[in-house]
C-alpha cells in the first residue's frame, strides 16, 4: 500500500513541480538537454527516498534534491575536463587520407543532409546550422533574433526527427 502512495505522490509532485525543478537545473547548469536528465533524474531519486522525506515544505526537498544533482554532475563534468600535459596526448587516427574512409565519411554525411533537407522549416534551417556549421544555440539565437528557448527547443525537435528518420532510412536500406 505504501508503494501505490508514493506513486500517487510522484505523479503529483511531477504535475506540480516539472517547471520549477526544470528551471533550477537549467539555471545551475547553463544546458538545456542536460537539465531535462537531471530533472528526470530528481523525481526518480524523489520517488526512491518517498519514505525517507519528513512531509514538511516538499517544494523545498524536491529542489535541493534537484540542486544536489546539478552540483553532483559539475563535478563529474569538473573531473572530465582535467588537462592533460601535451605528451601525454594520445596520438590523433584519420582515416580522412584513406581512400575508403573518404568515400564512406561523405557518403555518410549525404544521407544525413538528405534526411535533414526533409525536415520542414522551422527546424531544417535551424538544424542546417546547428549539425552543419557547427552553430550553438545562442548563436543561431542572435544570428535570427529567434528566443534561444525556442531554439533550444527546435534543435531538440529537429534532432529526434533526425533521429526517426535516419532509423526510417536504415530499414529502407
């Protein structure tokens, strides 16, 4: 019986504080699909320590729950990008001077801007520069003087619509 309440308390506490537990991670961490895990990641740690949780100010437990999990991947991330000193760099592999390699790298990158040029506007343009080019989100943001949420958000869309349809392609193929 106690599992059915603290499921119950989880889909409430989801529908009352996705927003708010979103806007903090993305606040700590600066990144939009980051944020998305991390917030997924809150409400299953809140789910797992439901017994635990003294019932008072929830709305505070679940945001340093949330907090807590953004430093946590600072650090990681933190632990990730530690320098290395140049000799201790492992030597770079191109298979770009090969033949075959060449061959397969463009090929590969055909495919990709055929499934991108199916894409419909908005989100062909904005991925043509996000894939393509190399543009972040805030560049494509300042470059259009489209709201970077919003472009934030059509890179996510037009990312899974990649995603389809490449895996569309692969079983036509």
């Amino acid at each position: 019986m106690e599992k059915i309440d603290s499921r119950e308390n989880l889909i409430r506490l989801i529908n009352q504080y996705q927003n708010l537990v979103f806007s903090v991670c993305l606040k700590l961490t600066g990144d939009y699909f980051t944020s998305e895990d991390i917030t997924q990641d809150t409400f299953i740690t809140a789910y797992q320590h439901w017994d635990e949780f003294d019932g008072t100010s929830e709305k505070a437990w679940i945001c340093r729950i949330a907090a807590n999990k953004c430093i946590d991947w600072q650090r990681a991330a933190a632990r990730r990008n530690i320098a290395m000193a140049p000799e201790e760099m492992p030597e770079e592999v191109s298979v770009s001077n090969e033949p075959l390699g060449e061959i397969l790298n463009k090929e590969i990158i055909e495919r990709f801007e055929v499934c991108l040029n199916s894409l419909d506007e908005p989100y062909r343009s904005v991925a043509t520069k996000h894939f393509l080019r190399g543009k972040t989100a805030k560049e494509i943001s300042e470059d259009t003087g489209i709201g970077l949420k919003t472009v934030q958000t059509q890179i996510y869309r037009a990312k899974e619509m990649l995603k389809k349809a490449i895996r569309k392609e692969e079983l036509l193929i």
